[in-house]
C-alpha cells in the first residue's frame, strides 16, 4: 500500500493552492514512520536527483553514431526468427500541442504531410521484411506519437495492411494505438476496428479546468468517456488511461478528484507519470512557470494520493514503478507470475526478444542492440525515400550490458533479482555485481531494498524509488552530459 495512505481521512476533503499544497505534503512527509527510521522527506532530498525512467539499459542519451544504417541492416539479416517480433510505430504529428509534452511530435495541418508519411512507414515496413532471414511473426504492434489517429483512416488501415502481408501475425497478437480523445474523428473507429486494435491507451494527464489551461490541453470528462464508449462499442476490450502529477497547479485534492473521475470510467490499465519540465530539450515548456510547479515532497504527495484512490477506492493492483492495473488484467497477471517487461512503451506483457522500430525517431531494441531512426521527419525522409534505413544512433550491446539491462528490468517490474545467478548466467562468474552491494545495502538502510542472501528485492516504501535502486547498476550513469536529459527521480 501506498505509505501515505493513512493520512487520507486528515487532508483529502480539503482544497489548496499551489502554496499550500506544498505545505501539506511537508505535513503529510515529515511525519511518516518507516523501517530506515528516516523521515521521508529526508529521504526525498536525498534521492531526488535526475534519473533515466531505464525503458531501456543502455538509455538512449548513451547511443553512438556507430551504429548506423549499414550495421542496423546486417543486424536484421542475422536476427534469429524461431521467436516472435514486435513493432514500433511512431507518428511525430498532434492536432494541438500540449505545453508538458516531451514526445517527438508537432502540429502538422496538411493531410498530404500526413500521407506521404504513412507511405513513407510503408515503404520502411516493406525494407525490414526484405532484409529478415525468412517471414517474421508479429506477437506485438504499438502505434505511437504524437498522436497516430491523425494519420487518415484509408493511411492507418493501409499501414497494417502492409504489416499482414509481409508478416505472419500471431492469433492472439495485440495491437495498441494511443489516442487523444479530443481528436478522434467519427471515421477512426470503424478504421481501428478494421485495423484489429485490441488495446488503446488515452491521455488524460488531469481533469482540472486550471491544470488544463496551464499546459494547454482542454478535455472534459465528458469527451473522454465519448471516445471510451466508442472503443468499446467497436469490440477494443482493453483501454488504459494516462495520469499525471507534477502539472503546474495541482494539488493533492486536486489530483484526488481526477482519479475519482477515472474510477467512473473503470479502464482496465492507469499509468501514473511524474512531469518532467527540461525546457532546455522542449523550447515549448518554457511557457511553464516553474514557479507553478509543485516542489519535490507535493510531487510525491500527489503521487500517494493518485495511488490510493486507484488501489483503495477502485480495486487496482499497483504494477512496478507507474502503472495500475484491475485484477485479471494480463498485466497483473503477468506481473504476479513474474513475466512483466518493461520496453519503450513502459511496463507490457510482450516477451519478444526483438522490437522493430518505424518511423522517425522510433528505436528498435534487436539481440545485438539498440537502433534509432533519425529524429528529424526529412532527414528520415530522405532515407527512406532513398531505399535506405534511417537509423543515425544506437548501441551494440556487450554481455556486461546485457546482465545489467535483465536486472535493472527485474529490479523494474518488482522481481526479486538474484545478482550471482544472473552474474552466473551472462558473464560466467557470480562476483560481476559485487560493486553494487555496498550501495544496494545503503539503499537496504533506508527501507528501499531488502535483501535475502545474494536475492534482493524492492520494498513497498522503495516503490516510488525504484530508479534510484535501478541505477544502483548503470555503469553509464555520470557520464557526459547526460543527466540533465534525465527527469527528476521523485
């Protein structure tokens, strides 16, 4: 349970500003006791640094030039195809642009732009399967943005098309769009319908007037139960929906009565994602005041408050560091048999060892590493339209990287890690993670690991300190200038 959960009845029926939610949290922080005996906000000043959200071991500020589109090319003729494929496809255009936003995307108005991009991601589908070994088998498709119901009906039907044609598709395969209910016109249903979508993800990020205009984005309550219906009605039986904290102007009331209003909409996932303002990397959040932001112990208020709504009020299991699922859900059931993942697209039920990633900016993650398209929409272009791949950066993994990216991951999902085995098993000796012991039993001293001889495990209070017990094990971490590309870590 969520360790500010028994303050609930004292603050959650009041209303605050800015200012005085702030305060709260001091309140609610500063008087929480715990196995480390440290106060919690001692503890949040301690970690709240800026970490990778490790989607991905080595991250992405970590890619090099080396791989290119020659190396990405003999790394598909080499992939081995006894085990399914999943697919990335990325859509870098919105209607609107919302101010928190940190996707590759922009407003783009001309629906030829948005053709002649969907052609584009037919013709990089089609250059993939010729250079396979043999006819892949799909297990997963995840359409991403930006938002990929811009594309017109006709272009989201055809791209799929393309994908059965060349690919043999699992029969249970998923495929999941993400979608901005304000924007959905009447002829995307019956298209996602025809396209087989079994799973789509809305944003929501907060139901409250000024939140909204804060960062941009107007959507009512209303309009996002209109476009759930109207999945439902056309058969997707699985929707999730995505929360935020850390907006300009929320409180921790504030944010308590969005995920009472989500409750209404009973989806069968949440995922729950801490703002990161890097204005320096997204020109358009310098409209953000970051004197409306809530500091570190009201981000963490705000969290505890979402989580206690969605698991005491509205039954959902609580899933690694962000997500929230219904009992039953293939989440929950995935991550209470152990089989969760985490990838690009955060916390999934998708065990295929290779992800093929399309479109611009979209990384693909093969057994010998990690592959990303150029960021920029005519620079992917002009490759492709060139019969050439796109991909500018990536890392070629080595077996040091890989025993680290399986226990970060574990580490992730909420497994119990056991670092000789795993030591064992990629790098031949069970000493490779000793380095990390003496930090890991740091992290033990505050209540955030317990350990069990070589098995260590995160507890309920190091939940939301995940990353910090994660990092523990990035060999990257410092290096560079990579940090400040990092959002906060509370």
């Amino acid at each position: 349970m969520a360790v500010l959960r028994q303050f609930d009845t004292d603050f959650g029926a009041l209303a605050f500003d800015a200012h005085q939610s702030a305060v709260v949290a001091a309140i609610y922080i500063a008087g929480m006791a715990h196995s480390s005996n440290t106060p919690i906000s001692a503890l949040i000043a301690r970690y709240d640094g800026r970490l990778p959200r490790y989607t991905s071991y080595p991250t992405a500020p970590n890619f090099k030039s080396s791989v290119s589109a020659e190396v990405y090319g003999q790394w598909l003729r080499a992939t081995a195809l006894d085990q399914p494929l999943s697919i990335y496809i990325h859509v870098p255009f919105c209607d609107r642009l919302c101010l928190y936003c940190g996707c590759n995307t922009s407003v783009v108005r001309l629906e030829s732009s948005r053709l002649a991009y969907a052609q584009l991601l037919e013709r990089e589908i089609k250059m993939v399967a010729d250079a396979l070994p043999g006819r892949g088998r799909i297990a997963q498709i995840h359409w991403g943005g930006g938002t990929p119901t811009s594309l017109s009906a006709a272009s989201l039907v055809s791209v799929m098309d393309v994908i059965r044609t060349r690919f043999d598709m699992e029969a249970n395969a998923e495929i999941a769009i993400e979608i901005d209910p304000v924007n959905l016109p009447v002829d995307r249903l019956p298209a996602l319908r025809d396209m087989g979508v079994t799973r789509a993800s809305l944003g929501v990020q907060d139901f409250n007037a000024d939140v909204q205009q804060a960062i941009g984005r107007a959507q009512s309550f209303d309009e996002t139960r209109d476009c759930l219906n109207g999945l439902r009605e056309i058969g997707i039986a699985s929707v999730n929906l995505d929360l935020m904290y850390g907006l300009p102007h929320q409180t921790v009331e504030s944010v308590r009565a969005t995920a009472q209003a989500v409750l209404e909409l009973a989806p069968e996932r949440i995922a729950v994602f801490g703002y990161a303002h890097v204005p320096w990397m997204k020109k358009h959040q310098e409209l953000i005041p970051a004197e409306s932001l809530p500091d570190a112990l009201a981000r963490f208020a705000q969290q505890e408050a979402i989580a206690d709504v969605l698991c005491s009020q509205g039954g959902y299991q609580s899933i690694g560091l962000d997500h929230f699922a219904l009992p039953g859900d293939a989440l929950t059931v995935a991550a209470e048999a152990g089989d969760l993942h985490r990838n690009f697209q955060g916390y999934t039920t998708d065990s295929a060892p290779a992800l093929i990633g399309i479109g611009a900016s979209a990384i693909g993650s093969l057994h010998q590493g990690y592959a990303q398209n150029a960021v920029r929409v005519p620079e992917y272009a002009a490759a492709i339209g060139a019969d050439r791949f796109a991909v500018k950066r990536g890392v070629a993994l080595t077996d040091d990287d890989r025993l680290r990216r399986s226990v970060i991951e574990q580490i992730m999902c909420g497994d119990e890690v056991d670092l000789e085995a795993s030591a064992l098993h990629f790098l031949g000796r069970a000493d490779a993670l000793n380095g990390a012991i003496e930090a890991m039993e740091a992290l033990a001293a505050d209540g955030f690991v317990a350990r069990n001889g070589a098995r260590w495990r995160v507890t309920e209070l190091g939940r939301p300190f995940m990353r910090q017990v994660a990092a523990t094990f990035d060999a990257y971490l410092g290096q560079g200038e990579a940090p400040r590309r990092f959002a906060r870590a509370v």
